[in-house]
C-alpha cells in the first residue's frame, strides 16, 4: 500500500506534537494503535471517511494508494476533524467539500 498525504494533513489534538514517527509507520505499512485515518471516501456519496489504521493490515488496502486528509487519536477526534475539514472548505470558498479535498492533492 502507498499513502500519499494531503498537502495540509490535519491532525488530531492527540498528533499536536511531532506526527513524523507515526508517519513513518503508517509509510512501512505498520498500523499505529489508537490512530484513524481521514481519506476521501471512494463510495461515491460521502466525502470523508475515517478508520482505525489497523484496518490497513486488510487485504482490500494491500494493493491500494491511499489518500490522507487527516490522522486522529480516537474516532471522536476524528469526527471533530471532518468538522473541521468541512469549515476550512467554507473558509476558502469552495461550493463542495470534495472540491477543496481535490485541491488539497492537485
């Protein structure tokens, strides 16, 4: 599996230190314990989902390229993170969040 990051990755308050050892794992295909993941949902009607990182030891995620919007510590965290992911679309003028998510890695 390949992730690619956003240009802005938005972190957690969990993630307010330095994020680059768990970066560093999640890059070696190494799960973190207690760290979601926001990517840009592939189901074609919500924007975002977000998933415990131990999901990326799934065969579905293997051969996949994965996008990252946001990395958080719990699942609460990372619905406050799609909430604000949502106020920076608004912030900088975009009519959709899928149009600032496409922004974030043109």
């Amino acid at each position: 599996m390949k992730l690619r990051f956003s240009d802005r990755v938005f972190l957690g308050k969990s993630f307010e230190g330095d994020p680059s050892s768990v970066i560093k794992k999640l890059n070696k295909n190494k799960p973190v314990k207690g760290t979601y993941i926001l990517s840009p949902a592939e189901n074609g009607v919500d924007p975002i989902e977000y998933f415990d990182s131990i999901q990326l030891m799934q065969p579905f995620y293997r051969e996949r390229e994965l996008f990252v919007l946001g990395l958080a510590g719990s699942e609460d965290e990372a619905i406050e993170l799609v909430r604000e992911i949502y106020e920076a679309s608004v912030e900088y003028g975009h009519d959709s969040i899928r149009s600032y998510i496409e922004e974030l890695f043109s």
